[in-house]
C-alpha cells in the first residue's frame, strides 16, 4: 500500500473491535476511509498482506504503518504520535 493522506480501516461490521475503532475514530473526529470486507470479500486479501494476519479491524496510518485489533490507548497513541489529535 502507498504513502497516503488518510487513513484506512479495513473491517466488518459484525466485529465488535471494528465497531468500537470506527466509534473512537469518529468520536475524534478524524477522517478515515472504511473498506467493508463483507461488502468486498476480496479486501480481505489486501488486509492479509499489509497485518500478515487474518484477524480485522486492520488500521493503515497516512505513515504506512499499521495496527491489528488495536486497543484505544494504541489508536490514540499513534493519533498523537502523527499530531492527528
């Protein structure tokens, strides 16, 4: 995945992790680009290979990291560490 802007999160919405990042991201107010992996089963495959893992919600960062399952203290550490809050 390319440098990028925004942030993506990769998800479904049966996963409660993916709930609960897509409400604090929202609650922050940040702008994230969500990608349905019901809706697009084929997502799936990307997200596997940026985590290496099968596990969701994947979250890419505009600084091509990225983070599995993440806490909220992980999410908002990164947030921070990228002057995004």
């Amino acid at each position: 995945m390319t440098a990028s802007s925004t942030i993506t999160v990769f998800g479904a919405d049966w996963c409660r992790d993916c709930i609960r990042t897509k409400s604090q991201l929202d609650g922050l107010g940040i702008q994230y680009t969500y990608v349905d992996l019901v809706a697009d089963p084929a997502a799936a495959d990307v997200a596997r290979e940026i985590s290496g893992r099968t596990n969701i919600p994947v979250v890419v960062y505009p600084d091509s990291t990225h983070h599995v399952e993440p806490s909220n203290a992980d999410v908002e550490a990164k947030l921070r560490e990228l002057a995004l809050i």
